[in-house]
C-alpha cells in the first residue's frame, strides 16, 4: 500500500531515496516525503501531496549531500491526501520523526493519553500519535522506546524511525506491514519492498513479525520484542532492475500483458512432466496426503486473485470430484467458517501481503486447517505464514491492475488440478493430454497478442466514451467475464459488471439499449449454444456485441458487432486465452480516455490494510 525507503551509510543518499520512492509509487500515491540528517544533526523534512515529482520541486541543492534519511510513500487510511498528512511524521517536540505503514487501531486512546499529557498533534494520522508515543517512552535509547510503544499499540505497522539524539542509527520494526533490510557495501537499507533498494544491493534481511532492527553505517542489529538477539538470514534477491524497468512499453501493465507468453512457461517449468502425464508442484511435494485425502478444498483470496479461485473451483471439481468453495479473505476472517478436518485452506494472493488474505490464513490456522499459499512475491508474509506452498513465478507486477499474475495463478491452479486428478481416478492417458495442452498456451497467448491488437484498438475507438459495460459468460467463462469486468472498471473508472450469461435475464437486461457495449465471451464449447442465444437476447434489445470467439467460427459474425478470435484449447484452458483481449481492450479504452492506467486512482497494488 505505503512504500518506505531509508539509507544510513557514507553516500549521499536523496536520490537513491527518491529513485525507491519512484519504485514504491505504484503501492501508493496520495503524496510523499524524505526526511534527513543535516550535518548539524538536525532532522529536515519535505513532504508534498501528488506525485513524487510535486516532492523534488521541493528538494534544494543542499539536501543532496546527506548521507542518512527515510522517505515514504502514502496512500490515505487516516486523514486526508495532504501535505500536513503526508509522512514522514514527527513527534510533538519535533525531536522524533517516523515513516509507517499500516493502521494503528487504538491510536485515538493513546491520543488521549498524550494529549492529557501535554503533547501536540498536527495532523490527522494514526502515525503522528505512535511518532509521539515514541517521543513519550524515550529514555536515552531509541530502540527501547521503540519496542515499549510497539508493546502498547494495536494494530498492523512496518516502521523506520529516527532520532535527532541518536543520529547514527535508523531503527526499524514490523508487524503485518512488510519490512526489508539491505546490506549495502558503504551503508544500509530499509524498504518495504525489494524494488526499492535492488539498484543498490541484492542481499536482503526480510525482518520478521515483531522484529525490530537497528541500522548504522556499518552494522545491523535484529532484536525479537522481547529484545533477544536473532541471527537473520541474509538471502540474494533473485531479481533484476531491469525486470522491474518497463522495457520499451509505455506502461508497465501493457509490458505485463505481453509477457504472459513467457510467464505463464515460468509458472510450468520443470513442474510439467507431459510424458507421464502428471505434475510436480515442489512446495506441494511434502503433503501429497494432504490432497489425496481432502474432503474439501476451500480457497480464500481477495480481487483477482479470488477470480483466479474460482476457476480453481471449476476445474478442480470437474476432474478431481473434491468440493470446493471460494470465499472472499474479508468475509472468511470474521464470519465464523466451518472448517473440519481434512479441509485443505489455498490462500491465493500476487503480493502474499494483502491483510485480509493473512488474516483469513490465520484464521484458518486458528481452526487447525492446513493452509497453503500460491503467491507471486518471493519471501512474502503469506509465503512465509503458510505450511507450504507454491510460487507462481510471475515475476515484479508493477501495474495495479493484475493482469500476468492472474494467468500465473490460473496456471498453477491448473497444474495442481492435473496433479491431484491423477492421484486420483485420471489415467495417464488424460493427464498427457491435459499437459500437453497446458504446454500449448504460450504460444497461443503469444499468437493472440500479435494478432488481435489492431481489432481491439479499434473497438476501444468505438466504445471508448461508454458509460457502463456488461461482461457475459459461461461456466469457464463466467469467472473471465467478472475479470474482464474488473480490469474495465479499475483503469478506465467505466462502469461494467460481470455475469453470468443466463442470469442476464435477471436484471441487467433492463440496462441494455443502443449504448450498452456487451462482451460475450462465448468461445466453441459445451455451453456455446446456449451463449448464442444470450447473445441474440442482447441484440433484439439493440444492445452492441463484442464476442471472444474461437478461430474458425464464422456462425458469430452474422451474430455479433465486432469478433475479436482465440485459438481453440481444451475448455479449462480457455480462460488463459479468453482473457487476453480482455486484458487489452481495457488497457487501450483507459489510454485512450487519458487515465493514468499504472497508478489507477483509490487504488493500491497491494492492500495492506483491511
Ligand atoms: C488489490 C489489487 C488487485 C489484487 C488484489 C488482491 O486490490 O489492486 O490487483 O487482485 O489487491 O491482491 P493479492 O496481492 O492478494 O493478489
């Protein structure tokens, strides 16, 4: 959501702090700020509400040449988009200054209580009050004011505090919020996210839940709540700078849609064993059992993410006959689901930090359940909180919108279908022909996005001034029109919905007329007859019909406004092709409305907060 940079060493370091900041935009962008060290050992700040360019016009000369300083940046929970509410935030005597990520839930009590106390508070925020609660319980040692302030909040931070008394040292702490620490060869880092420091240093310290690190120059100190001494793990980020850089595309969700040719490969490699016809999921090796004997599957996940586990829902249950239930995290966390033994818990999330879906995974942890993660982010809370689990190997997804993490994810649910069929009644005759055509995708992804763009661009032209959109689909379908919905309306701000094709009939067919664009998603299966008659159904309402259609069907053009084709797949493959143009269609239509298509507005990459 928020995005934290900090650096102590022998460098100067305000560029690199912005350049991460720049890397960081993407997770929240209502307005930012640095704070440094001058050579007086006074605390200096700039904060400015927008972009982060609105904070350089603010960064003078003679800030360039310190060498220890945090940044951040926000995306509103507490208070308005402000300068005044933009972080970093200090204390009442201005002696402590901090960056936060996250909620502080009992911020108003404390508030209170150091209101009472004669403390001052300027803005509006849940980080001003734990800033000054610091300030409050400092004794003549930052880290020990730190830790007994975290000791008596609740709620969810990652948090890089400074201290003009102790100007050699940034103390770091985490709880819900991710933390990461950079050993860098003449200083240190502090990031909430790899991506911010990876210019400057691959060798990382992911802090744990309620570890608090102490930073200088030339040291790093992790220390658990309880002040005991841990050893870290210093891992190498596998991860270049150029895969988070946009390689020649204008936008980072059009380079991500165009690399699902290769991503969804990276999400089979030496997991596919086609000759045997079977899968190898690593992380899933160990607890086999677990699978073979679930009674129930449930996923829990939220946007994308959860329409990715619906079409779990729909594959695994055809072909491995387990009952499967898909729950939106948010709901799952706090409406007392049954969970019984033998039910296996999938948390499926792209950033693996998404605080519903964690505190959905302990919840079901709570209950007993064996929980695993599919997630995208290598080393992320939820990869870390489950029992075990699978990466999708999609690599950075920098766009908000999720497009190349959806088909990773769809990928790997298909994966895991093959693998637990097989376990069960599939013969190896089957699974071959499943993984074979599962190996096919990419080069069918990659025909789809040389051949459709032209077409798509010039229905976007056509349809670009729309108000509303309805997405149809039908059994595989339905879950990519509801993402297809959603990609529409979070780049573009077009209203559009998703539905299931039949249940049109049961009130948005009171919304079409000559402006309403319908997409049908109605490619060559089972269901296609009855999707043509959906489509009619739109047409004699003089509703506009664009149909994803499969290669060869020439029926559709009589029928539809505009064809846009796939190739042909077996049916529980066809969403990672069907929903490629869906992709583009809303990447172009949001262009061309001048939306900021990476940085949609309201909305964060990754939702830390609940
Ligand atoms: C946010 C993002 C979506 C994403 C959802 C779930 O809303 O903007 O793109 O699908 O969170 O995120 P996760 O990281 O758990 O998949």
């Amino acid at each position: 959501m928020c995005g934290i940079v900090g650096y102590i060493g022998t460098k100067p370091c305000l560029s690199m702090i912005i350049n991460g900041l720049k890397r960081l935009e993407y997770r929240g962008y209502d307005s930012s700020g640095v704070a440094l060290f001058n050579e007086n050992n006074e605390i200096l700040i700039r904060k400015a509400k927008g972009k982060i360019v609105e904070l350089e016009k603010l960064l003078d000369k003679g800030l360039e040449k310190h060498v220890v300083g945090i940044g951040h940046t926000r995306w509103a929970t507490h208070g308005v988009p402000s300068t005044l509410n933009a972080h970093p935030h200090n204390s009442s005597n201005g002696k402590f200054v901090l960056v936060h990520n996250g909620i502080i839930e009992n911020y108003a009590a404390i508030r209170e209580f150091l209101l009472g106390k004669g403390f001052v508070f300027r803005t509006d925020t849940d980080t001003e009050v734990l800033v000054s609660l610091i300030e409050n319980n400092y004794e003549g040692n930052l880290e020990k004011a730190v830790r007994k302030s975290l000791k008596e909040i609740r709620g969810t931070y990652g948090i890089a505090v400074m201290a003009e008394n102790e100007p050699e040292k940034i103390v770091v702490a985490r709880r819900g919020s991710p933390i990461i620490v950079g050993v860098g060869e003449d200083g240190n880092f502090v990031a909430s996210d790899p991506s911010a420091i990876i210019a400057h240093t691959k060798n990382v310290i992911y802090l744990g839940e309620d570890e608090i690190a102490i930073l200088t120059k030339d040291s790093i100190n992790i220390l658990n709540i309880d002040f005991e001494r841990i050893t870290p793990d210093v891992l190498e980020l596998d991860m270049t700078l150029e895969a988070i850089e946009k390689g020649g595309f204008d936008h980072f969700m059009k380079k991500e849609i165009f690399e699902q040719t290769q991503t969804i490969k990276d999400a089979m490699r030496g997991r596919l064993m086609i000759d045997e016809g079977n899968v190898r999921l690593g992380g899933f090796q160990d607890h086999l059992d677990k699978f073979r004997n679930a009674k129930r599957i449930i996923f829990v996940a939220c946007g994308t993410s959860w329409h990715a586990a619906l079409l779990g829902e729909y594959m695994l249950e055809k072909y491995t006959r387990i009952p499967v239930e898909v729950e939106y995290a948010s709901e799952f966390r706090y409406r007392e689901p049954v969970i019984q033994q033998d039910d296996v818990v999938i948390a499926i999330s792209q950033s693996g930090e998404t605080a519903d879906t964690l505190a959905a995974i302990r919840e079901a942890k709570t209950k007993g359940a064996t929980v695993f993660g599919i997630c995208n982010v290598v080393g992320s809370t939820i990869a870390r909180e489950t029992d075990a689990g699978v990466y999708v190997h999609a690599g950075p997804e920098i766009g908000v919108a999720s497009t190349k993490a959806f088909t990773s994810q769809v990928t790997v649910l298909c994966l895991m279908t093959i693998m637990i069929a097989r376990m069960k009644s599939m013969s190896s005759i089957q699974g071959s022909d499943l993984a074979k055509a599962l190996s096919r995708i990419p080069d069918k992804v990659g025909r789809i996005l040389e051949t459709t763009e032209n077409e798509i661009i010039k229905i976007a032209e056509h349809y670009k001034d729309a108000s509303n959109f309805l997405y149809l689909g039908r059994g595989y379908n339905f879950p990519v029109a509801l993402e297809g919905a959603l990609k529409l309306k979070e780049i573009s701000y077009i209203h559009a919905e998703g539905y299931p094709a039949a249940e049109m009939k049961h009130g948005p067919i009171a919304l079409i007329d000559k402006n309403m664009p319908v997409v049908v998603v109605a490619t060559r299966d089972g269901m296609y007859e009855k999707i043509i008659s959906n489509i009619e159904e739109v047409k004699a309402r003089d509703g506009k019909v664009i149909a994803i259609a499969t290669e060869g069907d020439e029926t559709i053009k009589g029928k539809a406004d505009h064809v846009i084709y796939i190739p042909d797949t077996l049916r529980f493959l066809t969403p990672l092709l069907s929903i490629i143009p869906l992709q583009l269609l809303s990447y172009h239509i949001a262009v061309m409305r001048g939306c900021n298509v990476d940085q949609p507005r309201n909305l964060a990459k990754s939702v830390t907060v609940e």
